[in-house]
C-alpha cells in the first residue's frame, strides 16, 4: 500500500510517496519526551509514513514506467506536514491513525524522499495519472498528484489551441527563449480557479537547507509556474530537430551553426532548443 504524492518546486517535479505505519512505531507509542525530536528543516526528524527510494522505484517498475532512479535523481526533503504533540497526522486512514490528543496542530518539518522526474519524465508519469484513483493494486494517487495531472491537461489544451507566444527571460544573468501560455476568452479565469482547488500537500515540500522556511509560495504563483514550464517543453519538445516537425519558426534556422546572421536568428534557434 502506498499513497503517491508530487510536488513542483523550483521548476523541479518530485515524486514521494506514504506507506502504513509499522507496528513498532505506532501512533499508540508515543515518544517519552516530546523534544528529542528534530525540528529545525536543516535535521528534520524521518517522517516514519515515508515511503523511501526503494518503495517508490519498485512502484515505477510495477507499472511499467521506463525510468532509472539514480543517486542524483534522490533527493532528501523537507514535508512541512500538520503535527499533534510530535505525531504527524497522515493524509489517509489507510496510512495510519490520527493522533489522539487535543492539542494544539501545527506544521512541522519532517524528512522523506523525493524522486526527482525530469520535466519529459514528469509528463509522461502525470498523463498516466489523468482520470484515475490508482495506477494499480495498492497504488493509489493522492490528491496533490491528481491536481498535477489535471493542471497538465490544462497546460495541454493551450498548446493545442496555440495560445502561446515566444519570449525572452532571464534567469540569474542568462538569458532563456521561452513560450509564454495566454490565457484569454474562457481560459482567463481557469489559472486562478484552479489554483483555489490546490490541495495543501501539493506545495508542502521544501529543499532541506539551513534557511529552509515553510512554503511560501502561494497556490497561484505555484501553478502559473507549473502551466508555464509545461506549456514551454511541449511547444518547444513539438519543434526540436528530432520532432521533424517546427512550428512559427522555419526549419532554414534550424541548422547546426555557431554562428548567427542575427540575434533574431540565434533566438528562434533557441526557441527549438533543448532548454532554451
């Protein structure tokens, strides 16, 4: 049994996962002195639910999702998760009990292990999700994984109607060709909808630094920055070389050169580009 859960952050998609609770470290044990725990986001404690790289790589071969995980595709985290005496409150029954106290809730930064999909991967994995309540026996997608799959379609449908226009931004000094997503006529008030529906879980997680803080990101600029990152890699994915196929730009400015005529040409090469 496992619930997977994801997470876009810093235009990095993550994978994690909660299994049952063991017997040993039940919610009925509860640890004799509550702060012996680890709470600072730079040593937070394991969250005991964590599903772990293991679990979550048998999980992709179970379905047969063709991807290798790797050291460097594991990533330790921080969930900033809601806590009750030192007791993290799971996100289902299935995973374990609530804690049973009448204290005071808060969020408290707990480990677990992130699986990071590249952007390709990532698509791939949330399409296989669209629609559905498991990926198979004892495989269920949670409900921040279920809002990604559904921010996808979206990002989807504007790639399919064309409503994108090419861009240039920077980012720490260098300078990127990026398709920006339009939202216009029914599509206007779609990002701000849908982004009230985000469940709390789906921006729960932060990177495990030393000034590591809970999330702060608000639930729009999370998916503005979802929508905009996927609508680019599928436009730009559709025009790469291997496509056989370039929209806007001619396949004339396609060709392997160092050299441009032009920043203009340099920039609809760039627009066609692996990364930009």
């Amino acid at each position: 049994m496992i619930i997977l859960h994801a997470t876009f952050l810093e235009r990095v998609f993550l994978l994690w996962g909660e299994i049952p609770d063991k017997p040993e470290t039940s919610v009925a044990k509860k640890p004799r002195n509550k702060y012996k725990l680890q709470h600072s986001p730079a040593n937070p404690t394991p969250l005991r639910y964590d599903a772990g790289a293991e679990k979550l790589s048998s999980v992709l071969k179970e379905i047969g999702f063709n991807f290798k995980v790797t050291k460097k595709s594991i990533r330790p985290m921080v969930a900033w998760l809601p806590t009750v005496d030192n007791q993290p409150v799971p996100s289902s029954p299935l995973i374990g009990e609530s804690p049973e106290s009448v204290g005071a809730m808060a969020l408290v930064p707990w480990k677990v292990t992130g699986l990071q999909l590249p952007i390709a991967k990532a698509i791939e994995f949330l399409c296989r999700c669209i629609g559905k309540q498991i990926l198979g026996p004892g495989m269920i997608v949670g409900k921040d994984l279920s809002f990604w799959s559904t921010a996808l379609r979206f990002a989807a449908a504007l790639v399919t109607k064309e409503q994108f226009l090419p861009e240039v931004s920077e980012i720490r000094g260098t300078h990127f060709s990026r398709w920006r997503p339009i939202f216009s006529g029914v599509d206007s008030e779609r990002p701000s909808k849908l982004g009230k529906s985000m469940p709390d879980v789906a921006r729960a997680l932060s990177f495990q630094e030393k000034e590591a803080s809970s999330p702060a990101p608000s639930s729009i600029s999370l998916l503005s920055s979802f929508i905009s990152i996927m609508v680019d890699h599928l436009v730009r994915s559709a025009g790469r070389e291997d496509s056989g196929y370039a929209p806007i730009t001619q396949r004339r400015h396609l060709k392997k050169m160092d050299d441009f005529y032009s920043i203009h040409d340099q920039w609809l090469k760039a627009l066609c580009s692996h990364d930009g």
